[in-house]
C-alpha cells in the first residue's frame, strides 16, 4: 500500500498536524477537516475532493460583473 501523496496522490498522510488531504483541483495538501475541505456526503471521508479555497474561487469566477 502506498504511503506517500506522490505514491497515491488519494493518500491520507500522518503530519504534525494532523492527517492531510490533497485536493483534486489545486494539488495542494491541506489538513483532512471542515475547515479546509466542505462536506460531502457521496464521498467515502465525508468531505469534498476539492478545497474550499478552490470552490470559493470557482464560484466567483461565474459571478458576473460590475461592467457586464
């Protein structure tokens, strides 16, 4: 079994922080939590295979603007 994210880039890893997540979107490894990654009930963990930093920055860049 893998046990690095270059190994399985869907690991969990152990840190001093706690266990972290890659996001799908970003690549960017964050800690496995709510704080970082929004709810998701169709996922195996409970949360979404994107970071909410990802998610906030997508749905703003449909939001439309000031000009048109």
């Amino acid at each position: 079994m893998a046990n690095t994210m270059t190994e399985n880039p869907r690991a969990r890893v152990p840190s001093e922080i706690g266990e972290l997540k890659r996001c799908m979107s970003c690549g960017e490894c964050w800690p496995a939590d709510p704080e970082f990654f929004a709810p998701a009930k169709a996922c195996a963990d409970g949360l979404s295979r994107r970071c909410l930093a990802c998610v906030s920055e997508r749905v703003w860049a449909f939001m439309p603007t000031a000009g048109g």
